[in-house]
C-alpha cells in the first residue's frame, strides 16, 4: 500500500485515467434492467481510490467540465434558440419550484436534528449539488454578529456537510433519471430520444453512426438503348425532356466511353447511365430500353455538397421559383438531397420559400454543381476539421461571462466557468446553424469533448472528495448523510410528478431534463445524455439549470438568516 501511495503522489493523472478506466467497467455492472453507467462507476471508483490521498489540481476538473458544458451548449444551440417561446415557461416554473421544495427541505433536516448555519448550509450545498452554496454562505456567516471562532467552526461545517452529502447529491439524481423513474413510467430513454429528435429534425429520423439512409430518392441506373423504342437518333437533350428530372451522365458505344454534351445523338446498342428520382427512372426502360448492369470497370464520379443560399436574387422563392430563373441549362444533372434552416430539416415541396443562410444539399458531378455553386452561394466544406479560432473564442468568452458577478437583492452572483461556457456554446452552436462557414465543430469532435471532459470532471470529484467524506461520516455518524440522501431525492419526486401531471411536462426527456436542471445536477445531466445518446435533453436542462443556479446561490445566505442555531 506506501508503495502505491508513493507511485499515486509521483504520478496523480495514473491514478485518474485508472478511475476512468474502472469506473466505466463497473458501469457495466447490470441487475434487472438498472445499469449502474459509466459516469456513476467512475464517480464512485474515484471516491475508493481517492483514500489513497491523491492531490489534483482543481482547477483540471474546473477546465475540463467546461469543455464537456461548451460541447454540450454547442450541439443543443440550435434547439435551444427554437424552443425559447410561452412553452418553456412551464420549465422554468418546474426549476423554480425544484429550488424551493429543495431549500423547505433543508430547512426542515436543520429545525428538527437541531443543525447549527454552517451545517444546514453545507447540507444544502452537498445534498442540492450547488457548490457555490459553499461561498455565499461562507460571506454570510463571516458577517454574522458571533465570536471568531464560532465563525471559523461554522464555515468548517459548511465545508464538511458539503463533502458528506454531495457523494450521493451527485449519485442520487444518476439513479433517478437513468433507472428509477424510466422503469416506474416504463420509458425507453433512447427510444424516445430518436423520437424527440425526430420531432425536432421536422420528422426526419436520427441515423445512428454506421448506418445510412437506404431509400434514396436520386439514383443512377443503366440502360442499352433498344431497337423497338423510339430514342435512336435523339439528341441528349430531347431524350431528358421525356423526363421530369433526369440527366445523362455518362455514354458507352462499342465499349467505349464518349463525351457527351447536349446536342450528342443516341444510337441503337448504346449504353446510357441514367440520374433522376427513383420514379422516373422506373419508366425509363420504355424510352431507352432495357436496364443493364454497370459495365465493368466504369467510374461515374457524383459529388454531394452544402450550399449555402447567399444570392439576393433568390431569397424569398421557391424552390420551384428558383429552378425556372437558373433554367433548364444550369440544373441539369443537379439534384435537391435537402433544405436545412437552422439545423431543422424542410420540407422539400415546390412551394418551400428559401430565405438567406438556408442550406441545401445538393448531388451531381462536380461540373454540373459548380454552376449551380455559383448561382446560389458558397459550399460549405465537406471537411471535418475544427474552426480552432471559434473554439478558443468561444471557450475564452464562456470563461470570462462566468467571471461577471451580479447581485440579486444585494447578493452576489456569478455563473461560473460552466455556466458562462454553456451560455457561450449555445451562442456559438446556434451561429454555426445560421451561417454553417462559421464556427465548425464536427460532430466527432464535439462528442468526444462531451464524454471525455465530463468523465475527468467527474473522476476528479471522485478522488478529491473521497477522503473528506469517509473521515466525516465516521466523526459525524450516518445522520448527516441519510439527511443529504432525503435532501437530494426527496424535491425529486415532489417536482417529478408535479410537473408531470400539473404542469403537463410529459415528454420522457423534457421531464427527465427539467429534473436535473432543476437542481443544477451535472453528473445527473451527463448521465441522460449518455442514455439519450444524443443532444435532446439539451434544451429542458439549459433552461432550468440557468434558474437553479442563481436560485440556489441565493439560498446559501437565506439559510444562514433562516436557521438561527450558531456552533
């Protein structure tokens, strides 16, 4: 064990990863339909491995848990701009409703266990997961009218409840949101995550990685031209106008591929490779001739690109509109995939009006796109890379916004380097989503950020926690705790099925995200989205964690004002 204690003070970050490591493979850990998951197991693994007395900076959990937030704000952005209506109110009364069955109970635990200020506050901080409970009630107590030395022992105690109580603060809202309340409600967290998602996209389902969309609307088929139809001796151009949307890419005679424009003549025996929607080219077969296989050997190379529409001229037209002023000669072989408007899929109708910054995806050879580029807009490029000056923008202007301090009926506040990073990521998100050349973060990218910064934070809370924790429960008993475990779950059922069935928030992930919003539980929240598997929960929780943050700041100095008990 000296050896181990030496190796973990020579090398803390060893100690960190092997959290990381076995806190996932205890995730696994599976009974009935409750898995443990892998941020609750490194949680819990960084509290046992923690008793070595490993010392990390804090400010690696600080730096890292707003990577994770920025990543999150990032990819629910777009989302959360759309959903700011009379809707969220509803929200916004459930945060608000969490805090104060939170704070009731708080004072409850310290009235009838005879808790003194610093203790009741650190039970609030710990069991309601709101750090900076820890500050302003720590001001509070500094300003009260008692001996220095009842102050010092009263922010001691404010410290110490604090680290009995948030173990499970953290770990309590995990179990509420990822096994007890999906299997009373009988939910399928992920199945209505691609639900929600679904609605969100404007009906388009979600695309797990490795899958593809099967049903392609556009395709490219081959057809020998035939003596018993009509189409020997037809010009190129004469041979698409018998279709509503069709090109000819590519030509073969004798095996051998010609060059082709519009006035080209078709002969009997050619092989012609035919672009179009699927119900076009169903009927091609009575036009050329028969459907042939691919001749081998041949490459017929069509591109996919995003554009951006920028020219005035087509702003405020329809796609049809905008199809009759380009002409037949600039679309030809150019082919709509989808529209996008802020990240929310259209509709692809003739009468869908484009405004400016709207994206389509368009397909054909690189010929053919280009002329349609450069009527529209600009492409957006199809590579995966990170915008790094937006990045270290963004993350530097969510540091600085969660340095801002305010005051809300004389008490100050701030947000925090996580809250300001969530506020800086939904910005930029939302940017990326009204001018897609701006502020790229690949989807790889942004998940990584999110899963691989909230397991440090997490691991490190773990470890740095763990020590304090086991040492107090043993100096105060189990009553502090048990008192924390009544704090963290009992605002969870109240304001559950009050906003359930009073405020009518029934969407299993809306719910589920007001619920640790409300509460500002972090770890609570990073579990959903594990669930989740995708950004859903981004909204409900952006909203209701930004109330619970300044209502539970402010419930540190109340508390010490309410409770009269001094150490």
């Amino acid at each position: 064990m000296e050896y181990i204690d030496r190796f973990f003070d020579a090398q803390p970050f060893v100690a960190l990863f092997i959290t990381i490591a076995l806190g996932y493979l205890a995730g696994k850990f599976r009974v009935g339909r409750f898995v443990l998951g892998g941020i609750a197991g490194t949680l819990l693994v960084g509290v046992a491995i923690g008793q070595f007395g490993i010392q990390l900076d804090a400010g690696i959990k600080n730096i890292f848990f707003a990577l994770f937030i920025y990543a999150v704000g990032y990819q629910g952005g777009p989302q959360f701009f759309r959903a700011l209506n009379l809707k969220s109110l509803n929200q916004l009364l459930s945060a608000f409703v969490m805090c104060l069955v939170g704070l009731i109970c708080v004072l409850a635990a310290a009235w009838t266990f005879d808790l003194d200020r610093g203790t009741a506050a650190g039970l609030a901080a710990g069991g309601l997961t709101q750090s900076a409970i820890i500050g302003t009630a720590g001001d509070a107590i500094a300003k009260l009218d008692v001996s220095p030395e009842q102050i010092k022992t009263m922010q001691t105690n404010v410290a110490v409840g604090y680290a009995v109580c948030y173990i499970f603060g953290s770990l309590g809202p995990i179990i509420m949101v990822s096994w007890f309340f999906p299997m009373i409600m009988k939910w399928d967290i992920r199945q209505e995550a691609i639900k929600l998602a679904k609605q969100m996209s404007g009906g388009q389902g979600e695309i797990e990685a490795g899958q593809f969309n099967a049903a392609r609307p556009i395709d490219t088929r081959f057809f020998q031209v035939g003596g018993s139809t009509n189409a020997d001796g037809k010009t190129v151009s004469e041979i698409e106008g018998s279709f509503n949307h069709a090109a000819i890419e590519a030509m073969l005679r004798d095996g051998h591929r010609l060059d082709i424009d519009s006035s080209a003549l078709i002969r009997t025996g050619d092989i012609v490779a035919l672009t179009g929607r699927v119900a076009d080219l169903d009927q091609a077969s009575t036009v050329l001739g028969e459907e042939v296989a691919p001749p081998d050997g041949l490459e017929l190379i069509e591109e996919k690109r995003e554009v951006i529409l920028a020219n005035r001229q087509f702003v405020g037209k329809t796609l049809y509109e905008i199809q009759v002023a380009l002409g037949d000669d600039t679309t030809r072989g150019v082919f709509i995939l989808s529209a996008q408007r802020m990240g929310q899929t259209l509709p692809l109708q003739r009468n869908l009006e484009l405004h400016r910054g709207d994206e389509l995806v368009i397909t054909g050879n690189s010929k053919d796109l280009d002329r349609v580029e450069r009527s529209l807009g600009y492409q957006i490029s199809a590579a995966a890379v990170t915008d790094f000056i937006a990045f270290g923008a963004g993350m530097a202007l969510g540091i600085l916004i969660g340095m801002v301090e305010f005051k809300v009926w004389g008490i100050p506040v701030t947000v925090g380097a996580g809250g300001g990073c969530l506020l800086s990521g939904l910005l930029f998100g939302w940017l990326r989503s009204v001018h897609p050349s701006f502020a790229a973060l690949p989807s790889g990218a942004s998940n990584f950020l999110r899963d691989f910064g909230l397991a440090v934070f997490v691991g490190v809370v773990g470890i740095t926690a763990g020590p304090q924790a086991i040492v107090t429960i043993k100096q105060y008993g189990v009553t502090l705790f048990l008192l924390g475990v009544c704090v963290t779950i009992i605002p969870q059922l109240i304001v559950f099925f009050f906003s359930y069935y009073v405020l009518r928030i029934q969407n299993p992930i809306e719910a589920l995200g007001c619920l640790v919003g409300g509460r500002s539980a972090n770890p609570g929240f990073a579990a959903l989205l594990d669930k989740a598997g995708n950004a859903t929960p981004v909204v409900s929780f952006t909203i209701t964690y930004a109330v619970a943050n300044v209502f539970l700041t402010l419930w540190g100095p109340l508390i010490v004002g309410i409770v009269t008990k001094n150490a």
